[in-house]
C-alpha cells in the first residue's frame, strides 16, 4: 500500500514548525506535498492557502496542514473553498473535536502562538482521530451546500 500524502504550506511565520513537523510526518512514513513557503521574506498567506486547497481540490491529498503567525488568517483563506474544513487547533481538546465533530481535513496551526510540542500534539490526535458520524454528518453536510 503507498503511503498518504499530506499536504503542508505556510507563511513566514510558521517555517520553523512546518520543518519540525514536515520531519515527523515523513519520520512517519508519510508523503509529503510542500509547498512552501521555506524562508522569511514577508508573503501572504492567502497565496499559500489557496495553493494547498488547490492541491487537495485536485486529488493531490486529502488532509493538509496550513501554519501562519496565529492560524486565523489561513484558517479564513481555506475555508472559503466549499471542499475545506479548516480548523484553527490550539490543543488536544480542540485537534479530537476538530475532526469528530467537523471532520475537518485541514489542521492550521498559530506558530507564535502555541510552542511545537503542543503542535505535534495537535497533529498526531488529528491524524489519528476518526469523524464521529452520526448527528454530526448533516451539519458537515451543510458546510459545503452554501445554498
Ligand atoms: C503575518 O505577519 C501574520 O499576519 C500571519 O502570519 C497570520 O498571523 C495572519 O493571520
């Protein structure tokens, strides 16, 4: 079976978090699709956003990893995709009902405002954490019919 690729993109802010946690996930034996940013120089993350859902919009993956200075930013620039649930994730609580309650399929991560031990946290609960199903699908439903 080939491995899941997870894809991962950031803006200057979150490079040193995306590179530990780039490592752990291929550590892991997962694939992973990056798409930058890797220095920094000032970007907007609207183009790093856009760039993953993109990805995944395209069959490239189907869970990303989006970091910005607090998560928010890139949060909102993914959610404006009908296809991406984008949760900002700032512990363990928030990582399990992130995906049991809302099935979200894009973790965004604040690297200036939780320290990297509680994002690989984060990250692991999130990939190991099912959707509950149940009284949960109709809503997650909804999030995608904006009609
Ligand atoms: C960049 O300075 C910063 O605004 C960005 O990383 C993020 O925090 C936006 O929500």
């Amino acid at each position: 079976m080939s491995a899941e690729t997870i894809v991962i993109a950031c803006d200057h802010g979150g490079i040193d978090m995306k590179a530990l946690l780039k490592a752990d996930l291929e550590s892991a034996g997962y694939e992973i699709l990056d798409l930058g940013t890797d220095s920094e120089d000032s970007v907007d993350y609207p183009d790093f956003a856009y760039a993953l859902t993109s990805a995944i919009n395209g069959g490239k993956a189907s869970r990303g990893i989006l970091i910005c200075g607090t998560g928010i930013g890139i949060s909102i620039a993914a959610n404006r995709n009908p296809n991406i649930r984008a949760a900002v994730v700032h512990d363990a609580l928030s990582a399990r009902l992130c995906r049991e309650h809302n099935d979200a399929n894009v973790l965004c991560l604040g690297a200036r405002l939780i320290g990297p031990e509680v994002a690989r946290d984060c990250l692991d609960i999130f990939l190991k954490t099912a959707f509950g199903g149940g009284r949960h699908i109709q809503r997650v439903e909804k999030l995608s019919n904006l009609n």
